[in-house]
C-alpha cells in the first residue's frame, strides 16, 4: 500500500463519513479474503462497488482473466481520481445508483460478479433498496456477489435476494469485518450455512 493512501482514505471519511465509512482503507487480511471468494475462471465481467484507495482493486486486477471487463463505482473525488492514474484500463462512474445504466452504455447486460463495500447502514432505506435491487439485477444467474460490513444488520435482506453461501467473519481488520458470500439464484430452496471464524 502507498504511504499516502490511508491519509487519502481519512480525508475522504472526514469529509463525507457516510459514504466512506471507515477511517482506514480494507486491510490486507480483508482484501485476501475477498479475492479468494470469487471464482475467476468464470469472471469475464465484474464490478467493484466502493473501491476507496484500490487496496481490493490491485487483487483483482492480478487474478483477471484476458480480456476481462472491470467497472469501478467510487464517489470520492480524489479516491476516484487516484484510481483512475492506477487502472487506467478499468471503467469508471461517482454513483453505484447508476450501475445498471453504466454497465448498459457499455453493452454489458449483465456481471458475472460484483465485490461491495458500500457502507449501507448509513444509507436510507430507500437508497439501500435502490442499490441492491440493481446489483440483483445486474448480476447473471448463479452470478456471485461478495459484500463486506461492520455488522450482520445486511443479512435478512441479502437472504431474500440470493442464496448466502457463507459468512466469514474477519477479526484481522480494523474494524473487524464480516464478509457475505452470496449468490444469484437459478433456482429456489437452497440452503444457508454461517462460518464464523478467524481466517
């Protein structure tokens, strides 16, 4: 990670701590954990939602496939500008209330992926609804959506949309962090399981 990187996360909790949502960028405990949750050999599209200083985005980018499609949905300014120099092969939008229309401009109909650290708790219900409707939307069936919080409060929401697979609780961030690994239904009547545990 760059030294300055932590300092431009602050900033950016600072000025606006709803939509950042920590003080520090993920740690690397975090970003390992949620690499290894997708499944690359079927990525060819993926969306990253709430990259902050890209300490998730370099793992992606190592494990992509050729020819891969990565947009990355950032509202802070200076974050966004950052990781723009840093990937200046991804695609780039402020606002994941968008994702939908920004994937359709680029002829992509649908994600094989999406990695989420939007900070809901602080979002309104009606923002929350927005934006989980259109990651359902967006992603492909048996599509995989991997989704890290600071608390359980995502859970029967997210089990009403897709099959949670497993919850991975990741004491070795700060603040320690959960991790729903969650998939798009093909079809009904799978079953959840929880892993709570250290990594």
């Amino acid at each position: 990670m760059k030294t300055f990187e932590p300092l431009l996360f602050l900033q950016g909790f600072l000025k606006n701590p709803k939509r950042v949502g920590s003080v520090l960028p993920s740690s690397k405990f975090l970003a390992h954990k949620i690499v290894q949750s997708v499944r690359w050999d079927e990525i060819r599209t993926i969306a990253e939602l709430g990259p902050g200083t890209g300490a998730i985005t370099r793992l992606i980018r190592a494990q992509l496939p050729k020819s891969a499609t990565v947009f990355l949905f950032e509202r802070d300014p200076k974050m966004r500008s950052n990781l723009k120099k840093t990937y200046p092969e991804f695609m780039f939008h402020s606002n994941a209330s968008y994702l939908l229309k920004r994937i359709d401009q680029e002829h992509v109909h649908q994600l094989d992926s999406i990695i989420c650290g939007l900070p809901f708790f602080n979002y309104s219900r009606e923002m929350r609804h927005n934006i989980l409707s259109q990651i359902h939307t967006a992603l492909r069936p048996g599509g995989t959506l991997v989704l890290y919080q600071y608390s359980l409060h995502m859970k029967k929401r997210l089990a009403e949309l897709f099959e949670i697979e497993k919850i991975q609780f990741v004491p070795f961030s700060f603040p320690p962090v959960f991790v729903y690994v969650c998939r798009k239904r093909q079809d009904e009547g799978h079953s959840e399981t929880i892993e709570l545990g250290k990594i």
